[in-house]
C-alpha cells in the first residue's frame, strides 16, 4: 500500500556482550557503525529488528536472534 518508514538496530553479540551496534533509517543497506573483527571457532548472535508505523511484508512472527558460529 506504499511507502512507509522505518528504522533498523542491528547487533552482532558474542557470550553476551555487545560487540557491534546501529540505529539507521537507511534500511537497505544497514551497517554497523564501526569494524567489528570476528574470531574463528566462535559463536555470535546476530540481530536486526525493524520498528515502524506499518507491518513489513515479513515483519510478522520473526525468529528470535539467532545463534551464527564463523569457521
């Protein structure tokens, strides 16, 4: 039904604590606002949640975050 506006927060988490984070109204592409260096055999959490006025197509009944392991 048209355009809406939106805001994306990304977070990449690793054993809780907040290794990288944004707030943008720029939804496509979302960067984080600075480098964040991964280790290898780690897990993180990776998460993005979109906060507007209107439903997105799939804005509905998302996954949690989820649990991402980079080799």
């Amino acid at each position: 039904c048209g355009s809406a506006e939106y805001t994306a927060k990304i977070e990449l988490k690793r054993q809780g604590v907040v290794l990288g984070t944004n707030l943008s109204n720029n939804t496509f592409p979302v960067w984080f606002e600075y480098p964040v260096q991964i280790e290898p055999d780690t897990f993180y959490t990776a998460s993005v949640v979109l906060d507007g006025n209107e439903l997105s197509y799939f804005g509905q009944e998302g996954d949690l975050p989820v649990s991402v392991f980079f080799r």
